[in-house]
C-alpha cells in the first residue's frame, strides 16, 4: 500500500476510509465523510502507559497495539485509526482479512460501543443475529437461510446500540457472507464464489451484491450450541441475568471488553432488549449439514411462536 489510494466502506453506521481494498465490504455512498481510517503507517513496539494486555497485545487509555504473527502489526488509537506496519512475508489481502474484520471489531469497542461476534439476517424489519464459539456455525446458518429466501444482514460482527426511547438497535458490519470451501460446495454456492479471504486458506466472499445497510431493531438473538449429551435439542429462551451474562460472553474480543471496563454497557444493553419484549435464547441443535432444513423449520415456527414471522 501507499497510502494514498483511498477507498470507502460503510460497516456499523459509520464510514471507513481505507488504503487497503477491503474485499466483500460495502462501498460507501460518494461524497461520504469518513468516520475512521485504516492506513498503512508506523506502529510502536510499546505504547506509554500500558495498563495491560497479554503475549499480542497491549493497551492504554486511548491506544491498542495487536500483532498478527506473519501478517502486521497495528496500532488502533481513539477509535479512530488504525496503522497498519506489514510483516515482510503478508500480502495486502493477508492484511485486509484482518484490518477488515477482527481489527474494526477491537476499534469499536474503543469507541465504546456494545459489539457481538455475531451473523445475522432480517426479518419483518428486524434483526435476528447468531452467536456462538468460533466454528459454531454462524456463518453457515445465515447463509443457509438466505438460500432460503431471507435477506442476510451482517457475516461477523454486530454493533448494538440503544436509542433515547430504549429501543435496542443493531447495525451490520456492512461484511457479505465468507464461507469455507465446503460449506459453500454444500449449500451449492459455486456460483456465488468470490476471492479467497486469504490466499493461505479455503475461506471466500460471497459475491452477493452489497447495498448499505441502515440498522434495524433488535428482534431476537440465538446462542448456538451443539446437541451433545447433557444438552437437548431445541430452543430455549434466557432469563434476564443468564441474558447479561452470555450477552457479555458472546462479546467481540470478550477479554478486550473486559479491559476497557465494559461489563455495565453490555448488562444496560441486556435491559433494553428485555424492555423492549425482545430476548435472547439458546439454540441447541445437530451440527450435521443435513439437519440445516429441520433446523430453519424450528426457526420459522419459532418466529412466528414469537411474532416475528414475515415474508423472507
């Protein structure tokens, strides 16, 4: 990169301003003003008074300094800005894969915003999101679902914010849908098989158009499990506590949260969705490919349990 080829994006409400091509990443209208840029430029190895952090990375009041062994090294200041400094060895695809994913994520909560490692769709004017461990299988049921018929909303991450009635709204990372090789043979997605995520891996961008994306109300959220002995299949809906405690787990980075003090954001957020009549609930169900189609029965006869129901 040289810093001076500039692309726009939009991802959580806000503008980015980039260096890098981001891949599967919404452009912003023209003229937009960005928000926040990512650029390439220099990193320090330490940053003054660090209040701590672990083996990559470090952080103070209004700085974060993460390294990716063999890809960069980043510096993400007042939620604002990242510089980027390559590893000799990354491609600016290796770069991008993170810049514009895990590395906005970690910007956001820099801004203090509530931020869930989450995929989602929309349904009837809602967001419906998807949470889980890494590999839970997020990515794959929402792209399940929009071959379904449903409109998919975010891939990786979501930004939950509360408006001054106490509506909880949710806003897209603005990201299209990145699937593994197998996943997308599947699904039968050959067709829609963008560039690799990364040229080391069999991950790829859908290459579904992307138009922005405005929020939308908070509609439901679904924790995934896998239907292991002592856990049952089904769908089970949260109590307000169990609702605080595994909004907070399902966070962005949970221990970056935790480092910025973040706990009372994420149990005010918990209280809203509850306000609002809103939940959130555990999906527990086989991880075989072949039960998707059960699966997405369940959810549409649980959206409509709910009122939720809507066209796809």
């Amino acid at each position: 990169s040289n810093g001076l080829a500039q692309h726009f994006y939009l991802s959580a409400g806000l503008v980015v301003a980039s260096d890098l091509l981001l891949p599967g990443h919404t452009p912003a209208p023209p003229h937009a003003v960005p928000d926040r840029v990512i650029a390439q430029g220099p990193v320090p190895d330490r940053i003054d008074g660090a209040h701590g952090g672990g083996p990559t990375w470090q952080y103070n009041d209004q700085q974060i300094v993460l390294e990716i062994p063999t890809v960069a090294r980043f510096l993400i200041s007042t939620g604002t800005t990242i510089h980027y400094a390559p590893d000799p060895t990354a491609t600016p695809t290796d770069i991008a894969a993170f810049a514009g994913g895990g590395v906005l994520g970690i910007l956001l909560h820099q801004r203090g915003m509530v931020v869930l490692h989450a995929s989602a769709i929309a349904l009837g004017g809602r967001a419906i999101l998807f949470t889980g461990a890494s590999g839970a299988g997020k990515s794959t049921l929402a792209a399940a679902l929009g071959e379904r018929g449903y409109c998919q909303f975010a891939d990786d991450h979501c930004t939950l914010s509360v408006d001054p009635a106490g509506c909880p709204w949710i806003a897209s990372d603005g990201a299209a849908p990145r699937l593994w090789a197998d996943t997308i043979r599947m699904l039968a997605l050959g067709a829609q098989q963008g560039a690799a995520l990364r040229p080391s891996i069999e991950k790829f961008h859908l290459t579904a158009p992307l138009a922005p994306r405005p929020p939308l109300p908070f509609g439901a959220l679904y924790i995934l499990a896998e239907d292991r002995p002592p856990h049952r299949a089904g769908i089970a809906q949260l109590s307000l506590p169990d609702t605080a405690k595994y909004l907070f787990a399902e966070a962005y980075r949970p221990e970056l949260a935790i480092a910025l003090d973040q706990q009372v954001a994420y149990f005010r957020a918990s209280a809203a969705i509850a306000q609002a009549g809103r939940h959130v609930y555990t999906l527990t169900r086989p991880r075989r490919f072949d039960a998707l189609p059960m699966v997405i029965d369940w959810l549409e006869a649980h959206w409509r349990d709910i009122a939720l129901a809507g066209p796809p």
